[in-house]
C-alpha cells in the first residue's frame, strides 16, 4: 500500500546524505513552525537539484531555523529537458508567473533579455529565484532552472552555442507553427515584450543560423500567456514526461 507523500517540501543548497544532519535557513525555519505548524518528528520531503529527493524527519524546529535527518531517497535525480526561455522582463507580478510557470513546465534556464521595446529597466533576481524555488518545491520538479544573467537580447545572442535551435515567437506570423518545428534535443524559446520585437531585432533573429520564427496562431497574446503556451506546446510535442515511482 503505497505511503502519502508528505505534505512539506522544500529545496536546500545542501548535500543529502543518510544519517547527516541538514540546517535550514531562517525562512525556512519560520515557514516549517509558523505558518504550517509542522511537528517534531514530522517528514519533509527535501531536495537540492544534485541528490534526488529525500524524506527527512524534523529533529529540531525554531522561528530560527530547524534541523532534519534524512532517512532514505525516495526519488532519483533526473535531468530536466534541455529546453531554455529567454523572455523580456515584464511588470513584477507577470514577470513573477512567467518565472513560476516556467519552472512548474520544465524549463532548464530561464534567461530575461532586454529587447527594444522592453519597458522595464531591472530584474529583481533575488526575487525571481524564489519565485523559482517555490514553484520548483510545489510543482515536485528535482531542480530548480538556472537562473542567466539579465542582458541585452544582442549580447544573449553574441555567445550563442550553434547547436542550440532559437525559436523565437513572430507575432508578425511569418514562422510556422510553433508544433511543426519542435523537436527532441536541446532548444530556445524567445520570447518579445508588449508590443513585439521591433523589425530591426526581426532582421538580426533572420541573420542568424540558428534562429527560426514560429507562431502560436492568429490571435496576438500577452507575452506571459505566449511563454506559457510556447512552453506546453514544446513540452507536448518534444519533451520528456516520463516520471518514476514516488515513494
């Protein structure tokens, strides 16, 4: 009879190894006693993007941070599909979904590229990787994305590996279906701002091999509702949603 999963899960920085101790941050600590008045004793299920998933038991617990032993693995490490998403930064609530689904739809990196028509100056990294972290925590993803360095889209491009298909979405509707092109192995989705890439970026994006335009269909989307439909159509089409036993 198969055991419920617990219902705490968190991400550490930290290796997972039977029988040695893990120290959560403060945060955690508050988030484990305050606010879901977890137990002494209680199992927590922890993972570290290295070490699989472990099912630890809480030894200590304070407002300052708790301690837990982990037991067993209960699941493997796996890699994620080797699949990126480069996106404009958006206003701070759109841009927080944009980095929740990403995680919650498999993304490997997750890079934000100024184009531009981008009119947002800054990205709060801090906030955008635990934004990350959480979703990767609830979503029972084994890692959390990478988190790229903010650049211009011209930079991005500069040191691109030729390997690596750029997908990028043409509101203009001159690619074909994003489900047509998608395929197995690694790739980019990019992704405009409000208003689109402007037609000298459309002409940089054509000049380069690598790159490919490809449409969502007729009707135009916000940019977070464009990522999201770009990443569930490649996941569709050429990810990969096998998923081993839970235990």
């Amino acid at each position: 009879m198969l055991q419920p999963r617990p219902r705490l899960r968190l991400f550490v920085s930290v290796p997972l190894i039977a029988g040695q101790a893990v120290a959560t941050n403060r945060d955690q600590g508050h988030y484990l006693s305050a606010v879901m008045r977890a137990e002494i004793g209680e199992a927590v299920l922890l993972f570290n993007g290295v070490d699989g998933e472990w099912l630890c038991r809480i030894e200590a617990l304070a407002k300052a941070g708790a301690a837990l032993a982990p037991q067993h693995q209960t699941r493997p490490q796996t890699p994620e599909p080797d699949l990126w998403l480069l996106a404009a930064p958006l206003k701070r609530d759109r841009t927080d979904l944009v980095a929740e689904k990403a995680t919650e739809l498999g993304v490997s990196r997750l890079w934000p590229v100024f184009t531009r028509r981008t009119n947002i100056g800054r990205v709060n990294q801090e906030r955008m990787r635990a934004h990350l972290i959480e979703a990767a925590e609830q979503c029972e993803r084994l890692s959390i994305p990478e988190l790229a360095e903010p650049v211009a889209l011209d930079k991005a491009l500069a040191g691109w590996p030729a390997e690596r298909p750029l997908l990028f979405l043409d509101e203009s509707g001159g690619g074909l279906p994003l489900a047509e092109v998608a395929a197995p192995g690694p790739a980019a989705l990019l992704v405009g701002p409000e208003g689109g890439f402007d037609s000298e970026e459309r002409r940089m994006l054509a000049e380069k091999p690598y790159a490919r335009p490809v449409s969502l269909g007729p009707r135009i989307l916000r940019a977070e509702t464009a990522a999201m439909a770009a990443l569930a159509v490649w996941q569709a089409v050429a990810g990969d949603w096998k998923t081993g036993p839970r235990g």
